[in-house]
C-alpha cells in the first residue's frame, strides 16, 4: 500500500511542478482596447484636420492606408494601421511645412520634435496615440504627413471592443494672431497670407464694413524662388500709424515668367548694401537679368482671413525702375518691377468705398 502512494506520488510531482512553472511566467500582454476600423477613422479625421489649413490651390493626395500585423507590450496578432498623404504645394512648401509644426503643437501632440538637414521631418504624438510624421526634402515642392496608430484589433479576430472606445477631438485651435510680433513691427508676416485659417493678422481688428476710407497692410513675398524684385507700398495715407486699426491685408506672390531677358545695371551706395559690407565708392554697379513677371493679389480682412477680393497685375516698370531700393543680398534674378498707379487703381474701390 505504502508502495502504490508513493509510486502516484511520484507521477504527480511533475505535473505539479510544471503547473508550478507556467503560473511563474510573464503574463499574457494585454490585448488591444480599441479596434483597428475605428482607429483608421480616426487616422483619417487627423489627416483632414492637417489638411484644413491650407490653401484651397494646394493639392492634397488620397490617403494611401496599409496595415502592419505585430507591435511592442501587444499580442502577436494585434494590428498597427497606418495612413499617408502628399502634399503639393509648389513654392509655398517651405512656409506651410513650418506652419503646420506649429499647427500640430497647439492642437493635441506632444512635441513637436524638429530634425533639420537635408531631409526635414516633424514628429509628434498625440494624446489619443497617434503619431504624425511630417517629412519634406530639402528644397522640395511637396510634403508627406503619415499617421499612425497604437495597436489595435484587427476586424478578422473575434471579440473586438465595440466601437466608441476613442474620445472625441476637440475643436481645433483658434488662429493666432500675429500683430505685435517681431516681425510684424517690420513687415506683416507671410504666415497670415499662406496659412489664414492658422494665422491672422489682429483677431481684434475692426470689421471691414461701413463707409471707407478702409485701411490695410501688405504683405509681399516670392515664395521659394531665387529672385529680387522692387519693394512694394500702398499709397499714402492708407497704411495705419497704429495697425491695430488695419481692416485688410493686401497678400502680393511675386513670380518670374519665362526666360530671362536683357542685363540691367543698377548703382548702389555702401549705405544701400548692409548685408554685404563695404564695397568701395559710392555707385557700385550691379548686373541683374530681368525677367517678365506677374504679382499675384488676394486681398483679405485682417480679422479672420477672409478672402475680399484676388487679382492680377504684370510687372511694366522700365528697366531702372525694377532696380532694388535695398539689397539684403545679390541675387541675378531680377522681376519687373509693379507700377504704383495701377497698384493704386486697382485696390481703391476696397480702400474707398462703402461695405
């Protein structure tokens, strides 16, 4: 008898230990709270959220979605979703590309993280577990925005979590206003002509409404192309001394046409030229190759952005008169410069008239 209680004791210790061993392992990770549609929802409503800043003439891509099975602290069939857009935005690339760092900061990721080189990207993670990737190319027309989720539970696995299990986002934040800046106090920044849902000139600025006169600031630049062309001003008097009182932006893209046409030569004093030293007797001459050009108006409130009125005008300046005032440095390039007349015909109706 002593016999047979020892020979079933001695089966039965293995298997106790064994039971000992499994209980003494790491445990099972846990499996993913939300499912993997209802994440690639949400993917998509970050994509259209980054993309509703931007200018209706820049192009934004269909997301191209995959799916990638396996990821860290998760089971091994939990699923990571992914999406990616391009976006085409020409010359302003540069300029929205760093709006849009800024956009993601204030609306829900933290970060963002800025790796500058000869590639740019802008990483930052979300409060819900999304991560975005902004990567452009030095000097490139177009950026990529890719969105990636948590792990999540794939649709062909039973059991997933019911949807509803994300939080809703918030409202986007309010544009910034960028009167009082560094900037600003110099030059009305780019940023409220190339980005308007994003930055606006004073959020406070009087409605452009009622009898005129109504007063505005411009705004010039010529995006990402290597050029120089004439300074630019509103006719006199229709600037504000205070810019909190400005109704409109005049937002003007300069661009070059077609190939370049004859030298000029233009004559600068030292005083002219502070970015490049001292470059001997008073009348150093410069040779420019002047291109036909074009200047690009949209003209919007001040308070929200808001487009009033876009137009046209060509450069027709003679040769002299497209000379730069001020070299900040010396590039060939040289646009025809705007004459002041037509500048003036053409914004008087919104500088004058009733509204």
């Amino acid at each position: 008898m002593k016999f047979v209680r020892a020979a079933v004791l001695a089966m039965l210790t293995p298997a106790i230990l064994a039971s000992a061993c499994t209980s003494d392992g790491p445990p099972e990770p846990p499996a993913p709270a939300v499912s993997t549609v209802e994440f690639e929802q949400r993917l998509d409503e970050h994509l259209s959220r980054f993309a509703s800043f931007l200018q209706p003439d820049v192009r934004v891509s269909a997301p191209i979605r995959s799916r990638a099975q396996g990821c860290a602290g998760a089971p091994s069939w939990a699923v990571v979703p992914r999406a990616e857009v391009t976006v085409q935005a020409g010359g302003q690339a540069g300029q929205l590309f760093e709006n849009l760092q800024d956009w993601i900061g204030r609306n829900g990721f933290d970060g963002p993280d800025f790796y500058p080189g000869n590639d740019r990207d802008v990483q930052g993670r979300h409060t819900d577990g999304t991560q975005v990737v902004v990567h452009r190319d030095d000097g490139a027309p177009q950026f990529t925005v890719t969105v990636t989720g948590p792990c999540t539970w794939p649709p062909d696995r039973a059991g997933a979590p019911a949807f509803g299990q994300l939080a809703a986002l918030p409202k986007p934040a309010k544009p910034v206003s960028i009167l009082g800046s560094v900037r600003s106090d110099i030059r009305v920044d780019a940023r409220v002509c190339l980005s308007p849902k994003v930055y606006v000139y004073n959020d406070s600025a009087p409605a452009f409404t009622g009898r005129g006169p109504h007063p505005m600031v411009m705004s010039v630049s010529g995006g990402e192309q290597k050029f120089l062309h004439s300074e630019l001003y509103l006719p006199g008097g229709w600037e504000p001394e205070d810019k909190h009182k400005a109704q409109l932006v005049a937002c003007v893209q300069v661009t070059t046409i077609g190939k370049a046409g004859r030298k000029v030569s233009c004559n600068y004093t030292d005083l002219s030229l502070p970015s490049l030293g001292p470059l001997g007797d008073d009348g150093s001459p410069f040779n420019f190759q002047i291109f036909k050009s074009t200047y690009q108006f949209t003209v919007r409130t001040a308070r929200n952005g808001a487009v009033v009125k876009t137009f046209t005008l060509p450069g027709t300046v003679s040769d002299e008169d497209s000379c730069p005032f001020r070299m900040e440095g010396y590039l060939k390039p040289l646009a025809r410069g705007l004459d002041d007349k037509a500048l003036e015909r053409a914004l008087r109706s919104l500088h004058q008239s009733p509204r």
